[in-house]
C-alpha cells in the first residue's frame, strides 16, 4: 500500500524531526521542508501530497502565506498550522486563509497524529456519496463524486472543510443545527477545538456562494443555536 505523504514545514530542525519521525511511526511518508520556499517547491515536486503541516513563524515567508498559495493553486490537500502562539488572531488568521485545523505548540506526539489522521479520514470520506452524485438545491449543484459545487453552473472553488458543510447542508435542507452538532459532523468526535472554528468557515464559505455575505440568503444564521440552509 502506497503511504500517504505528508509535508512537514518547520524551520527548528529538532521540532521537525520529532514530528517527522511521529509520523513514520504513524505510517505517514514525510516530505520536509525548512522554509516557505522550500515548502512550495516540495510541493510543487510531490503533487500526491495530501496534508500539509506548516508552522506560522518562519524565516522567509509565513505559514499563513504558504497556506494562501497552497490554496491559491486549487489544491484541496489538508492543512494543519502549527503555531506557538495561543492568540485567537492566530487561530482565525489560518482559518481564513485557508488552514482545515490548527495545532498550538507545545503538542505530545498522540495530539497531532491524533489530528492528522481525523483530517485524513475527513478527507477520504466517500461512503455516504456512493446513493446519489449530485445533490441539487436552488442556483447550487453539488457533485459528491467529485467533490465540486457549481452555482448557476459556475464553478465555486471550495476547501475540503467548505465541501463537507456545503454537503453537510444540502443533505439536511431546513433543518437548524447547533455549532456543536456541525463541528461533531465536519471535523469529527475526536476534534478538540473551538466552536470559533465553525463560525470562521461558515464566514469564509459565505464569501464564495452568498451575492451578499451580510444579508445570506442560503447559509443562514439560526441566533443563539446554530445555522441552517434556508433555501
């Protein structure tokens, strides 16, 4: 069996190869890279890589800019900050730029497989896409097998996260779901993270597929519960 790669960008050698060698343990291929720009040319060199673990300080260009461009390109690969700060600005920051989870450093070997392997399993859910290719709801037009959302028969460019709450949505059309329930659907029991982090992609998803992210039409908020497709 093929081992999924994985890119480990972090310029304190020590750090890198505790995480490297975390991942070898964990069945992982790890690809690393000590700066921005290596980053961004290993990827270029490894386009079957599925997750990318950037940190947020670094010497020349930041993880966030990384992340930026790594979504820039199209890809849909997983990505998880590190980051040693704690600051929500941080949290938010990688959020918007793209990132599908964050790590805060110091984290124990168990902490980040542990979220490593719920992104990957995230990303290779299919199972539940098998009954129907195309969920269809008003301008929208979801193809599972795919993995891609039209409107009005453009194509709107999702991250893996936007993807799963646009699929999680269409397939419960009308109904109001807490914060708790769409990040227990989205990023699994085991994600021990903020609910922040829904409100922060629901923002994010609203600027692709709203005409106005302040007054949404589809994605819309439920006060003091949760969110709802309301189309």
């Amino acid at each position: 069996m093929k081992l999924k790669k994985i890119l480990v960008l972090e310029d304190e050698a020590s750090i890198r190869s505790f995480v490297v060698i975390n991942l070898r343990r964990s069945g992982y291929e790890p690809i690393e890279a000590e700066s921005g720009v290596d980053a961004l040319e290993k990827l270029k060199m490894n386009p079957d890589i599925c997750l990318a673990l950037l940190d947020v300080m670094l010497p020349d260009i930041d993880g966030f800019e990384v992340c930026r461009r790594i979504r820039a390109s199209g890809s849909k690969m997983g990505v998880i900050m590190l980051t040693a700060k704690s600051q929500e600005i941080d949290k938010v920051t990688g959020l918007m730029t793209g990132a599908d989870d964050y790590v805060t450093k110091p984290f124990s070997p168990a902490e980040l497989t542990a979220r490593v392997d719920a992104l990957i399993r995230r990303l290779g859910i299919d199972d539940i896409d098998k009954a129907s290719n195309e969920i269809v709801s008003g301008p929208f037009l979801l193809n599972t097998r795919n993995r891609t959302l039209e409107k009005n028969g453009q194509r709107v460019k999702l991250t893996q996260i936007e993807y799963l709450l646009m699929r999680l949505f269409l397939q419960n059309p009308g109904r109001a779901m807490s914060r708790e329930d769409i990040l227990s659907s989205v990023w699994g029991n085991e994600f021990t993270g903020e609910l922040k982090t829904v409100d922060v992609n629901i923002r994010r998803l609203r600027i692709k597929i709203e005409s106005d992210p302040t007054e949404p039409e589809y994605l819309t908020t439920v006060w003091g519960y949760g969110y709802k497709w309301g189309y």
